[in-house]
C-alpha cells in the first residue's frame, strides 16, 4: 500500500567534478547545478520507474537484472551529485536552493558507498529480497500452493486455530533465507548512510522531517500516548472476546494475544474477526457483501474511488492510467501483488498495481491507492524534487481520509446501500473502523522502532527474530502462536522489510488522515459527529485539498498542513474525536476487566 519509491540520481559527469572543485562556487552557480539536476534526475527516475514496473508487474530473472542495473545506476549518481552537492555548503543561497539541495541529500532511502562494487551488492540484495517475498508460497504438503492472497483470505475466514496456525508459520517460512542477506544490507547500507554524512540509515530516515532525528522520535512517542489509551480499550475488549469464543487456554484472558488469531498475517488490522467480537449492534450492512451483489468488478472498484475524487472537483485520470494499470492478478506469471501507485514519467503516467479482490477491504485500498495518484498528479508541475509529500505520511494518508467519507450516507448516494442503518448501529460502525485504522497503530510505530534499532546496531543479528517479538508485545500486545528462535526470521514475512520501505509514514498517516477528515468536513460545512461525515460532492473541501497538494514538497510540511487544516503541528486529537462514542462504550464494557498491561 505504498507510493511506488522513487529513487532519485542523476549520472554527474566527472570532469564537471574537476572543473567544479577549481573555483569557489557562486550562488548562481549552485542555482544552475540545482536546476540541472533536477532535469538530470527527472530523466533517470522516469527510466528507473519503468523498468521497476516490468520488474515487479513481471517477475523474471531478466526483469529482476534489468531493474537492478537501474536502480544500480541511479544510486550510484545520486550519491555522487551528494557529493558534488556538498562544496556549495556554508554558502548563502535562496531558500529555495537551499531546500533542493538539502532534499537531494535526503533523497534516498536505500544509500550505497560509492565503490561500484558494492552499489551493485546492494541492489542485487534489495531485488532479491523484494523477489523472494513476491514469489512467496506455502505449499502444505499434497495440496496447492497458497500465495499471500490466498493466506491473506484463509487468514480472513478460518475460524480453525490449527488451520491458521499452520498457514502462520508457512508463510513465515519465507523468512529464513532473507536473513544473511538483509545482515548484508544493513552493513552495505550504513557504509552508504556515513558517506552523506548520517550515523547510520535510521538517522538519515529519521532526518527527513525538517527537525533532529530524536526530536522526531519524541513527536512520535507524543501521539503515541494519546492514542495510547484508545488502543489499550480496544485490546482489552478484543482479548477478552476472543478468549471467550476460542476459550481461555487459547486465549488467556491477561497477556498478549497470539498473532495468528486476529484476522490478519501480521495481526495489523483485526477487522475480519468482527463477527467474533459479539458486538450487540453490527453496522447494518457488510461492504463486501453489498460490492458482490452488485457485480461490482475490479475495473469498477477502481471507478468508484476515481468518481469520489471527481466529485470534489479533481479531473478524471486520464485514459492512459486504465490501459496501463495491473488491477487483476494474472494467470500466467509472477507479480508483486503488494499494493502501490505509480507516476512512471512523473507527469501523467498514472498507474496502480494491485491485484483486487472484490472487498470492503479492497473498495479502501483503492481509495488509498488513487489518493497517491491524484497526490503525484496536483504536484507534477513542481520541480522535480519537490515532487513528493509534504512528508512521507501525507502521501499516505490522502487516499484514506477521502475513503473515511465512504460512510452509509455516501454508499445510499452511490446506489450501492438502499438506506441509512439507524444510529444504535455507529458503535458498530465504529468497532469495525477501529479493528482496522486503531489496530494498526502500534504496528505502525514498532516496524521502524525495530528497524532504526538495527540500522544503528543496538539490535544485533543474532537478536533480530527475538527483538523483533518483544517490541511486537511491548507496542501490539501480541505474542507468536508458536515457539520461536533465532533461525526464523519473522520481520521478513513483512513486506516492507524485505523491500526496504520506511513503515513509520504509515503510522503518521493514520493520524493524519482524521485531522486531515476533520479539515475537509469542516470546509465542507459539516457539523455533526465526524464517523457520519462523507465529503463527497464538496468542491469547497475538494478546493483545500488541492491547495495541500499542489504544494508537494515545496514548503516545509506544517505550512502544507496549515493549508489545509489550519493547524500547525500533527494532532490524534481528531482520531479521538472520531472514536469517542466507542472509547466511551468500551470503557463501559471493560469494566471489571484487567487492563492491557504492557500495551
Ligand atoms: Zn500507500
């Protein structure tokens, strides 16, 4: 569910090093390098772009090399236009050149040292890795393979604790073999990190959000504790129901919850165990259900999300994006199914790659997807390097704060629900809202509070798998539904791991697409309780959020934040505005129980 990662370079000339180095540089001359390399960069990333889609809408070993070799050469120039950057530091410069300049440093996410040996090193690993987890199987013995689409429904649907014991730990099973090489990719990469100046890749992540790497940590751990609460509420509830359906000994009703009974591969999102939870009012009507009796198709999912941002006033996508698109999963070859939105030319080259199944669950992806392309396409008249988030997380949360609209009120609209359910059902339109966007909090945060750990090496390898556990019931309150040691390797079973994509923009997102809903209902004229509100149709809402966009990543993110909400500074407040009717009838239900202790 990411934006596609663009991986930014340019293939700096030497002698244009030798020439540069001979004279104290100007500010005209720092202009001209900036204006330069974002013409340079504009090009390689276009080409990148393109042989990461054959790659990963094609899995072969060609494509594989193809893509390496591309993302070879872009690593390697960016790294020495960082370099060449660097003699213009200390000089006084414009804001704007000085921007530029500091987000071409901050580019990468994966950097490599500048000997070719190990930039080729370091993207063979990373395409490696990325492979192993796309072609991804657990094959049980003497029936069919299962990918992670099919584990990803058993997960959903069986209520069977050995079934889903056993398709836990086959697919974890693909973890082991990524070990050595990921070991390897932290070194190559740090080695990379130091040569721009960062102590390790952490920091250097952690340095891309206009303050100190530990001043960041400290805003994160802040809307931690506010959410906090919420979460240990819902944990508290959730566990005490599960060990009530599947009995105390599966489930004991203090302490962690085992993982593979959440609904979920990665126990991130729980709201396929919903009807296990004997919530007294369900939300009337089931998404799913409602998408299949319509013979809604995957092509049409992809409409109604298109048609929501057209509402607000936001031009179709162009027909470029439907004959280029990879919406159904094919019969005939590997694929990365993972979720993501493309801007090939960085212009108008829209594109999702997602496999769709005809889900509620999908219907929001979708959403989440085309807020990535209406995201890239309001910013592609900006330089090329401003051409991003206002930070990482606003990428991510643009596609979900429309999709918060998608309210019974909005799918009576769209002809997809006969009537509005009456509001005894909100706690459990709530209860379902909250097992996907409060459970996922804690995942959110701890992916990268492991990973920066690792990067800086005060997590070893030989503590990966246990370090690992211990932050998952520390932040998740889960537990592994079987004996674990240091020969798995459970991080890899995740996506992000393996494909080397900061996780932490997902927990920012998740707040900020409640402050985000908030701001769009209120431009909207909305008063009412947030969890109704649909911005649908509103082209005075549509108008603010195309004044966020059409910034990218022009000014500093509180400046793109204020243009939308009139804040300054990010807030779960809105998230606990949205939730309140259900932290208030979960407090009311806990009663007597023993709180979530570690959580
Ligand atoms: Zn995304």
């Amino acid at each position: 569910m990411d934006q596609r990662l663009r991986l930014l370079a340019v293939s700096a000339a030497p002698a244009l090093l030798v020439i540069a180095a001979a004279k104290p540089p100007t500010p005209e001359e720092a202009r001209a390098f900036v204006e330069r390399a974002d013409a340079r960069l504009l090009e390689l990333s276009n080409r990148q772009q393109r042989a990461e889609w054959v790659y990963s809408t094609h899995i072969t070993q060609d494509t594989e090399k193809i893509a390496t070799e591309a993302n070879t050469d872009l690593i390697a120039a960016t790294m020495e236009l960082a370099a060449e950057a660097t003699r213009f530091e200390g000089l006084a410069v414009p804001e704007d050149v000085a921007r530029r300049l500091r987000l071409l440093k901050l580019s990468l996410t994966l950097p490599a040292p500048r000997e070719p040996a190990l930039q080729a090193e370091l993207s063979e690993i990373k395409a490696g890795l990325e492979g192993t987890y796309g072609k991804g199987k657990y094959c049980p013995q003497g029936r069919d393979c299962l990918d992670i689409n099919a584990l990803t429904r058993l997960m959903a649907e069986s209520r069977d604790t050995e079934e889903l014991r056993d398709a836990w730990r086959g697919w974890h099973a693909i973890g082991p073999p990524m070990r050595p090489r990921y070991e390897r990719l932290i070194t190559v990469a740090n080695q990379g990190a130091r040569a721009l100046g960062f102590t390790d890749v952490g920091v250097l992540w952690r340095s891309k959000y206009g303050m100190t790497p530990d001043a960041f940590s400290a805003e994160l751990e802040r809307l931690w504790q506010q959410v906090r609460p919420l979460y240990r509420s819902l944990h508290a509830y959730v566990r005490a129901r599960l060990s009530a359906h599947y009995g105390p000994r599966v489930v004991p009703s203090d302490g962690p919850i085992p993982a593979h009974l959440l609904g979920n591969m990665w126990a991130q999102a729980w709201g396929n165990i919903y009807p296990l939870l004997g919530v007294s009012a369900d939300p009337g009507y089931d998404l799913t259900a409602l998408l299949k009796a319509k013979k809604v198709d995957e092509r049409e999912m992809v409409r109604y999300a298109e048609r929501f941002f057209t509402s607000l006033g936001f031009e179709p996508l162009p027909p470029s994006f439907w004959e280029r698109s990879l919406f159904v999963k094919p019969r005939d070859r590997e694929v990365v199914c993972h979720a993501s939105a493309w801007d090939v030319d960085n212009d108008e080259d829209l594109r999702i790659k997602m496999c769709i199944e005809i889900t509620g669950e999908d219907f929001v992806v979708v959403h989440h997807e085309l807020g990535h392309n209406f995201y890239q396409r309001a910013y592609r008249r900006q330089p090329f390097l401003y051409r991003e988030g206002a930070h990482d997380g606003f990428h991510e949360a643009i596609g979900d704060a429309v999709a918060l609209s998608v309210t019974p009120g909005y799918l009576v609209q769209v002809g997809l629900l006969d009537r509005v359910p009456d509001r005894s059902r909100d706690v459990g339109l709530l209860m379902k809202l909250a097992l996907d966007k409060v459970a996922f909090l804690p995942f959110g945060l701890l992916i990268d509070q492991w990973r920066w750990k690792v990067f800086s090496g005060e997590i070893p390898p030989a503590r990966y798998n246990g370090s690992w556990w211990e932050l998952r019931e520390k932040y998740q309150g889960v537990a592994p539904p079987l004996p674990r040691t240091e020969g798995d390797f459970d991080p890899g079973a995740k996506y992000h791991v393996p494909a080397n994509v900061p996780y932490t923009r997902y927990f920012l997102a998740h707040i900020l697409q409640f402050q985000f809903h908030r701001a769009l209902c209120r431009a909207a004229g909305y008063e009412g309780p947030l969890h109704l509100c649909s911005v649908y149709g509103s082209e005075a809402a549509g108008k603010k959020l195309q004044a966020m966009l059409e910034m990218g990543q022009s000014r500093p993110w509180p400046d793109a934040l204020f243009a939308l909400t009139g804040e300054r500074t990010m807030d779960a407040s809105a998230l606990l505005e949205y939730f309140a009717p259900l932290q208030e009838w979960l407090e009311e239900q806990n009663r007597g129980r023993k709180p979530s202790g570690g959580v």
